[in-house]
C-alpha cells in the first residue's frame, strides 16, 4: 500500500494519512490483519516525522480501525462496533444531512446525487457488523 502526502495542500499530513488509511480499509484495499508498515519505516518512506505516523496509528486505534500488537506491529482491525445500532444510525443521519446540505449548495438534483451515491457505493468493501 502507497500512501501520497501533498506538502502543498492546507490539510494536515496526519490527516491526509488518516483519510488514505480509512479510505482504504473501507474500499477493501487494506484488508483485516493486514499489517502496516512500522512508525519507522512509513516516516522514512514519506519523509516526515514519526511522531506524526504514530499520531496516526493511535487515532485510528482508538477509532477500532487498527490494532497494536506488541512486537508484531499494527495491524488492520476486524471490523466491529461497540456502538448500538441506534447511536450508529444517529451518526449516519448526521453526516448524511451534511453530505445533502453541501450536495444542494453546489447545485445538484435529488437524482443526480442519489445516482453518483449508487456508482460511489459500488467503490467500497461493505461489511456486516456485530450490534
């Protein structure tokens, strides 16, 4: 897995190497128990402090996306959550009501919104979770 870092864009390098990392694992790119390349290593390959890929490793930790196993490395986390059903649903219809809002501000249909949803879906590996 190659991981990009835009030096001259506005967002933060942990972010970006966040989104990719999400991004990836809910494409299927990076599957369960794949593991990551060490804090070491990924800083020397993308040049930029370990601080910053170890900042990474444990949001996504913490987010239950990774997983440290001490003296293996980080891993891909199998997908699970501790959330009810409720609070996830509550979550979706939050960030769902943004995705609209910015999706009417730039001018689209209802159509043409739910068509492009429909093609992005296709993208992504959808997995079930334990409620």
């Amino acid at each position: 897995m190659k991981f990009l870092i835009d030096t001259s864009s506005r967002v933060p390098i942990y972010r970006q190497l966040t989104q990719q990392i999400r991004e990836s694992v809910a494409r299927g790119t990076l599957r369960p128990e794949t593991k990551l390349p060490s804090v070491r290593e990924l800083s020397k390959e993308l040049v930029i402090n370990p601080n910053t890929i170890a900042r990474v490793y444990t949001e996504l930790e913490r987010e239950g996306i990774l997983n440290t196993r001490p003296g293996l490395g980080v891993f891909v986390a199998h997908p699970k959550s501790e959330l009810t059903k409720k609070v996830r649903k509550e979550r979706l219809v939050e960030l769902v009501d943004q995705f609209l809002t910015e999706a009417v501000h730039l001018g689209f249909s209802s159509n043409e919104v739910i068509s492009l949803l429909g093609q992005r879906a296709e993208q992504f590996q959808w997995m079930t979770v334990e409620t």
